[in-house]
C-alpha cells in the first residue's frame, strides 16, 4: 500500500503544479478577449484567429483542470446526501464511482478522441472559418484532458481504498479549506443566534 500511496502522492503533485500553470491560461483568455472586444468596438478590426486563440485556452482550461478539480474535492457533489453519511460510506461510494463510472468513462473518451486528433494532425486540418487556426491542438486535448482524469481517478481510488484499509486518515488529500468570507459569515451567524439566544430569555 505505500507504494501505492507514493504513486499516488506523484500524480497528486504532478496535478498541483498542472493546476497552478492553468491560472495563466485563464489571464491569457480573459486578455485576449478583452483585447479582441476593444480593437473590434474602437478600431472595427477583427480576428478569427485571436477568436479561436481564445477558444482554445478556455477548452485547456476545462480539459486539463479536470484532474486538479477532482484531486482538490471540488467536483460537484450532493452535499445535502454526502454530508449525512460517514466518511466510510463516502468513501466507499466514491471508489465505487471512480471504478464504475470514471475510470471506463476517461478510457473511452481517449479511444473516441485519439483518432480525432490523429486525423487532424495528419491532414493539417484547419477551422472553417477565414483565417482559422490548426483544429489539431484542440483535438488533442480531448485524450490528454481524459488521460489526466483517469490517472488523478487512479490517485483517488488508492487514497479511498487505503483510507478504508485504515492506511490513511482521511479519505481526501486536502481537506476543504474555508475562506474568509465563510469565517465571516459563520462568525455573524454564531453572533446572530447568540442575541437570538440572548433576547428569548
């Protein structure tokens, strides 16, 4: 189990430094369009190209990110059902999805996109639209974004399992980290029920 506790912990940070890189991807997008709105409102010059560009960095953001969001427990969960169960039943529900819905789901997205990407590279294959960029790196994103899922699911499904096999204490890697405005908010909540408390005597 250490060993696989130590393959785990290498994808975790291969997936941490992937997930910090992504945050320059976002600024690259949001500058890009900023710029594109800007030259086509004031100048009225346009640029399939930098459209695309743009495009091309927000489907980066989504597709590698995908096995930062599951490493971080930032994925979407029914929190109203997960919150009443131990941390046991979570886990087990969770290797039980990572093997049954995850892991076959990532593999065969990469089968279905390969060859998509493939085909693009091979012919060159360019977007409709004038001067539109090369379709293969997008393309690619398809298999590396479902490659990064699996292997983070991969992650995952050991940390669960070696929770459950009392190896680990915690069935996540970091737990969920309040921000100050959720300090906040619980600081006026506990506030508020205190003079509630307060005045009803």
């Amino acid at each position: 189990m250490s060993a696989l506790l130590k393959l785990s912990s290498l994808i975790d940070a291969a997936n941490g430094v992937l997930g910090h890189l992504i945050r320059w991807l976002i600024l690259g997008s949001v500058l890009i369009s900023a710029g594109n709105a800007v030259l086509r409102k004031v100048f009225n010059v346009g640029s399939n190209a930098w459209l695309e560009i743009q495009w091309y960095l927000f489907a980066a953001v989504f597709m590698l990110g995908v096995g930062y969001v599951l490493q971080k427990n930032a994925h979407v969960r029914i929190d109203f059902v997960s919150s009443r169960l131990s941390k046991r039943t979570n886990a087990i529900i969770d290797a039980i999805g990572i093997v049954v819905f995850i892991i076959p789901l990532s593999l065969i997205m990469i089968d279905l996109g390969w060859p998509l990407f493939a085909r693009a590279w091979a012919s060159g294959e360019t977007s409709q639209n004038a001067g539109g960029l090369i379709r293969w790196p997008v393309l690619l994103l398809i298999p590396v974004g479902f490659g990064i899922l699996a292997l983070q699911a991969v992650s995952e499904l050991i940390k669960r399992l070696a929770f459950l096999a009392g190896a680990r204490p915690e069935p996540f890697t970091v737990e969920h980290v309040k921000t100050e405005e959720e300090l906040l908010a619980e600081e006026l909540a506990a506030k508020v029920e205190t003079a509630a408390a307060g005045g009803s005597r």
